[in-house]
C-alpha cells in the first residue's frame, strides 16, 4: 500500500480497510528509518491514523495544516511526497526533522518550539476571512504543547474570534514525559466522560438529520451544542471561551476521525476536536516507555535498545552536581519546564520529590516562578535548552536580573546541537544574555570546572547563568588546571616563553576562549608551540 502514496490524493482514494493496512505498513517504515537514522519515534507512531484521516478530509496546500512542536510530522511528510526522502530524514543534506516551508509547499508554517499552532492558524485563518478565500485551517498540538502560555493566549483570541478553524488537541497523557499541571487533570475528566461521548454521539445524529447547508446547520449545531452542554456539563473550559468542542473520540480510529473532521468542517466558528491517542502506538518498546522514544538515537528493532552506548554528558554531571548541593544546602530547588530526563534531572527528582517543579513547557513561567522563588529566600536552580531559553528572555530580564534575585539558569545543549535542525540550534544564547544587566555568565570548559562553577553559583547570591554543550568533554584534551572560579577573571592555560617568541617583530598569538572551545584552542596552542620547538 505504501509504496502507492505519492500524494494526498491517493491515500484519499483508499478504502477504509486499505487505510488500516497503510497505517501498519507506515508504522513499519518509521521504526525502521527511526531506529537508523534516530528521531522522534514515539509522538510519530501516535498520530498515523490521525494524519491519514486529516489528509482524507482536508486539502493540502490549499488547507493549511500547522504541526505544533512539528516533531510529530513525518507521517505527513510521507504522504505529501515525501515518502523516499524520509530515509535522509535529520541527515546532512536530507530532509528536516520538523515541517519546514521551504521543503514542500503542504508544510504550511515551520515549527520546532512549542505551543506555537493555535497563533499561527489563527493568524492565517484571520488573513483567509481578510481576502475572501475559503479554506481549512488546521493546528494539531498536544496535551503537552497546550500547557504552554502561547497555546493559551492564542486560544483566548481564537475562541472569542469566532473565526473559523479547528484546533486538533491529541491527547495522549503525555508530554516528553508525563503531561504536568491542572490541565492535564481537566483533560482527564473530559477524557472518562463515558456520558458526554454518548450525549456526543446524539449530537452527531441530531445534526445529520438537519439538511447540511449553509449558516442555519451551523447555528443549529451550536444551538444543540448549547443545551446539551447545559444539561450534562456543568462548566465546559472550551465551550465557554468559544469553541465547539467535539469529542473525545478515538485517534486510532479512522473512520471515527473522519467523521468528525467532517463535522467540524460544518462549523463556522472555532472548534476543538478531542482526540485520544497512544503514544508510541503499535511498538511495544516504545508503547511502555515513551519517554525514551519520544526522540531516541539510533536503536535495534528487535531489543529497542540504543546502539551506540551513552557517554557521560553535561546534563548528566549537571544532575549529579546538584544532588550533592541540595543535600548540603536545602534552600537548593529545582525548576523544569516538561524536561525533567533531558536536563539530568531524573534523579534528583527520586531523591528530592517536594523540591523540583515541573511547570509545563512553559519557560516563561518558569522563570518568573523560580524568580519569586528566589525573592523568598529559595535558591531555585533553573536548567533549560539554550534555544528554548528564548522563549523567557524578558522574564530574565525584568523579573530575574533587574530584582538581582539568585536564581540560577542553567542552559543546556549551548552551541551547535546537530540533527534536529536550526529551530533548535543553541546559538543566540550568549549574544542575548550578555546585555542583561546583573548577570555573571560562565562556560565551563570541562566537567570538573563546571561543578566549581555551579558551587560558586550557590555561593554567588545573584542571577547566574551556566551555559555548557550538548554531549561530554572534549575526549583529547584532559585539563590539569583548575584555578579557583572567581568573579571577572581569566584562566592562563599555556604561555609560550619569551624566548619562542619571534625575535624580530616580538609578536605573539593570544588564543581566548570560553566553554567547549577551550579544548579546541588548546589544541591549537599546543600545535603553535610543537612547531615553535621544531
Ligand atoms: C518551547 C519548547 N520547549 C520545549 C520543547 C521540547 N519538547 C519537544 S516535544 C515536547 C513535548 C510535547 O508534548 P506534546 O505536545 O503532548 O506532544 P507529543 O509528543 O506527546 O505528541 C517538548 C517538551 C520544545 N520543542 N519547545
């Protein structure tokens, strides 16, 4: 069946029993290529018969639809086109991880961070009205991505909007690992409501038997909506901001999807569909530990375990290091915005419960909270990708360093970070901190130094930020010298004697460096200084 799909049209020509057998055949495809070439596995096996059925009912490009986060795109990738071209899926030279307009024209908007969708179909359903067009508008975001702020700033707009669009929200209870917050609790009770799946399936029937044409089918399915919400749901979030909530309906049901997809396109306003999914749906390795398949490295089919054995990295001496502190310093806490494992912070949270907080993917909170943290006399210890750090740049600023509190930020996998592409590359980090008043921003330049580094941040009492790489140490260069971290000041590794200087001119090289680029330049002082000898 696969090997058919070429484009939307075709998976569009399918019979319902013959999409059940893409799904399995497209399952197949990702494991392999994933276990090759590594990526997002787990959220990608969720969304199969999902992605089918949107691709069924809508019309891509001509209907937009945006992939929050984007990670969970390949499948779509796969039936607009792109189905060889997957196997150099995240390689130098092949196709990006995430959705990516210069790519295809079905990719309607890049992503990469979170909790971006909502905004960006808002905005191109609003230009849609504005030109008298009349297409779909489409933005699929998980449970996860809706805890992020911009999710639910945009669904505040969108649902008093009244545009017409529909918010696809796929459910599957988890964000990289289990989906924090109130949220997530208000979604479970929507999620077991067995009465309202019935009172929806009554829905569905009264608005077959209304004629499907034009304004009154809209007014009458919200009219219905309206009583019936009134009668068996005492306080509905999403109805009562502005959306037509339809659902939950199973996402691994393809019949099922369409019909509602189907629906949704009679309304003429805002509409949430409720889709459950399973992450990591149909591998069991990844059905039992989706946290460790949401993005995996290369891995062997058969076991599900890692090829490649994992080194030593700085998150993992990042997580070890503040164990040790917490356990002197109880004032010490920890913040994660939905990044627990990927920060190294897997253990402390065993070890230290009531004194980590996962606040969502929402790094702006994040910071303001572990600001008022600090303000309180807490010293909250705040690990965040470099990239994502992006997103609480005017938190930093206004509520972390012009309070001078000691909130100490961490940021991880700074600098070049490799296959998920340039939404995600560490780069801006040190251009944009380094105009923030208050701020004493370190880089360490091994794993020793920057357990100095984060006991002198503890000591430091004032906004601090560590940045340090993606991955371990530099395996070649193993530094002797440590001087003691102090504030302003600079560590001479190698001199070269006066000696080798160059007699004529007495000119010298100076090398400075910081962070991971101290092995290069050593390195390289360590090349001048072998050919000075020769
Ligand atoms: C601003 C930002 N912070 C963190 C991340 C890292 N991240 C990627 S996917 C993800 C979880 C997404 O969960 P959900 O939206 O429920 O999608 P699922 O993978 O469960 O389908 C996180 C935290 C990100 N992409 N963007």
């Amino acid at each position: 069946m696969l090997e058919k799909i070429n484009e939307p049209e075709d998976v569009k020509k399918l019979t319902q029993k013959e999409k059940e057998i893409l799904a399995e055949e497209i399952r197949e495809y990702i494991i392999r290529i994933v276990s090759k070439n590594g990526g997002h596995l787990a959220s990608n096996l969720g969304v199969v018969e999902l992605t089918i059925a949107l691709h069924s009912i809508f019309d891509v490009p001509t209907d937009k639809i945006v992939w929050d986060v984007g990670h969970q795109s390949y499948i779509h990738k796969i039936i607009t086109g792109r189905r060889e071209q997957l196997k150099e899926i995240r390689k130098f030279n092949g196709i990006a991880g995430f959705p990516k307009t210069n790519e295809n024209a079905s990719d309607c908007f890049n992503t990469g961070h979170s909790s971006t969708s909502i905004s960006a179909a808002l905005g191109m359903a609003r230009a849609r009205d504005l030109q008298g067009k009349n297409n779909n508008v489409i933005a699929v975001i998980g449970d996860g991505a809706l805890t992020g702020g911009m999710a639910l700033e945009a669904l505040n707009d969108a649902g008093y909007s009244k545009c017409k669009m529909t918010v696809i929200l796929n459910d599957n209870e988890m964000s990289i690992s289990p989906n924090m917050g109130g949220l997530n609790n208000f979604l479970g009770k929507l999620r077991t409501k067995k009465l309202y799946t019935r009172t929806n399936n009554l829905l569905k029937r009264q608005i077959s038997s209304i004629p499907l044409v034009g304004k009154p089918v809209v007014t009458a399915v919200q009219r219905i909506k309206r009583s019936i919400k009134q009668l068996v749901i005492h306080k509905m979030f999403f109805e009562d901001i502005g959306f037509t909530y339809l659902g939950p309906v199973d996402g691994h049901n393809i019949e099922k999807l369409e019909s509602i997809l189907e629906l949704s396109k009679q309304v003429n306003g805002p509409v949430l569909i409720h889709v459950l999914t399973k992450k990591g749906k149909g591998y069991k390795f990844a059905e039992e530990n989706p946290d460790r398949f949401h993005a995996t490295s290369t891995f062997d089919i058969e076991t599900g375990e890692p090829k490649k054995a994992k080194n030593k990295d700085y998150s993992k001496v990042f997580g070890e290091k503040l164990i040790e502190l917490a356990k002197e310093n109880d004032k010490i806490v920890a913040v994660t915005a939905s990044m627990k494992n990927g920060t190294g912070l897997a253990q402390f949270a065993k070890e230290f419960p009531y004194r980590i907080f996962d606040v969502g993917i929402a790094e702006q909170h994040a910071i303001t909270m572990a600001a008022g943290m600090a303000k309180e006399g807490m010293i909250p210890v705040v690990p965040i990708y470099a990239s994502f750090y992006q997103r609480a740049y005017d938190q930093v600023i206004h509520d972390v360093a012009m309070q001078n509190l000691p909130v100490i930020m961490c940021v991880d996998r700074a600098g070049i970070v490799g296959a998920d592409g340039e939404t995600h590359q560490g780069i801006l980090d040190m251009a944009f901190f380094r105009l923030i008043p208050n701020l004493t921003i370190m880089a360490p330049k091994d794993f020793r130094e920057f357990e100095d580094m984060l006991e002198f941040a503890v000591k430091l009492k004032k906004p601090v930020v560590v940045r340090y790489p993606r991955g371990g140490e530099d395996k070649e260069i193993s530094f002797e010298k440590h001087d003691e971290i102090g504030l302003g000041k600079a560590e001479v590794l190698q001199q070269i004697e006066n000696s080798q200087l160059d007699s004529d001119s007495q000119q010298a090289v100076t090398i400075v460096a910081i962070g991971k680029m101290v092995a290069r330049a050593m390195k390289k002082a360590q090349k001048i200084k072998q050919e000075e000898r020769n």
